[in-house]
C-alpha cells in the first residue's frame, strides 16, 4: 500500500470528521443519554417509592381489618353476652311470675278449701240437728243450742 497525498487527504478528511462528530454532534447525544438515564433512575426510584407505599398501605389496610375483625369479635361477643343475660333474666322473671302465680293458686285452693270445710260442717251440723230431732222425737232449736252445734262442727 502506498502513502500518497489521496491517503494523507483522506486521513485529514477523517480526522476533521471525527473531531466534527465528537465537537458538534456527540455532546447533544450524551446530554440527551444523561437526560434519558436520569429519566430512568427517576422512574425506578418512584417505582421503588411506589411499591414501599404500597407495601405500608397493605400493612395499614390489614391492621385496619384485622382490628375491624377484633371489633366485629368484641361485638358479637358483648351482643352474645348480652342475650344470654336477657335470656337469663326472663327465665328468672318467668320463674318468679310462676312462683307468685303457685303461691296465688295455693292459697286460692287453701281459701276454697276452708270455704267447703265450713260449708261441709254446717250441713253436718244441721244433718246432726235433723238426726237428733228424729232421735229424740223433737225439734232442736238451732239459736238455742248454737255452743253445741259449734263444738260438734269444730269436732267434726
């Protein structure tokens, strides 16, 4: 290969091109790559940002639900509480309504009772007057003899 003045030219040509390219076209090119590499580092910085919000958001969101479930729990638990007390309370209720509706009855059936007694003695009275009547061949007066006819119904 020959060094003549074409190749000397061409090499000058070359290097004029270079130092055009890296003088007037390289750096527009690089401040744009730069731009475009902060551009970059930005979005996965925010991307980075974005997912460590997300997870403290995921993290807050489930202590919100779980101290929602808590509640719900507490809730249902009192509610729960609460009807057994109520359920409680009525067969209590109930129990002393139907203690003081026994108590009522027992001494309506002792009152009714006392009320047949006394009618049962009278008539055994006035059965036991109507016997010695006809025993003895005459009429006991009632009003006259009144301590013995109330003895024989204490008796009877």
């Amino acid at each position: 290969m020959d060094i003549n003045a074409t190749f000397i030219g061409q090499i000058i040509a070359f290097l004029i091109l270079l130092w055009f390219i890296f003088k007037f076209i390289v750096p527009p090119f690089s401040v744009a790559i730069d731009a475009r590499q902060k551009k970059i580092a930005e979005g996965l910085s925010a991307a980075d940002r974005g997912q460590k919000s997300l997870d403290e958001a995921k993290a807050r969101a489930e202590d919100v639900i779980r101290e929602a479930r808590d509640r719900a729990n507490q809730i249902v638990d009192a509610a729960s509480k609460r009807s057994n007390e109520l359920v409680e309370a009525a067969k209590q209720s109930a129990l002393t309504e139907g203690d003081r509706l026994v108590a009522a009855a027992k001494q309506q059936i002792e009152l009714e009772t006392a009320k047949a007694r006394e009618a049962l003695r009278r008539e055994v009275a006035d059965l036991a007057v109507k016997s010695a009547a006809k025993v003895l061949g005459r009429e006991i007066d009632p009003a006259k003899h009144a301590d013995i006819l109330g003895k024989l119904a204490t008796e009877i």
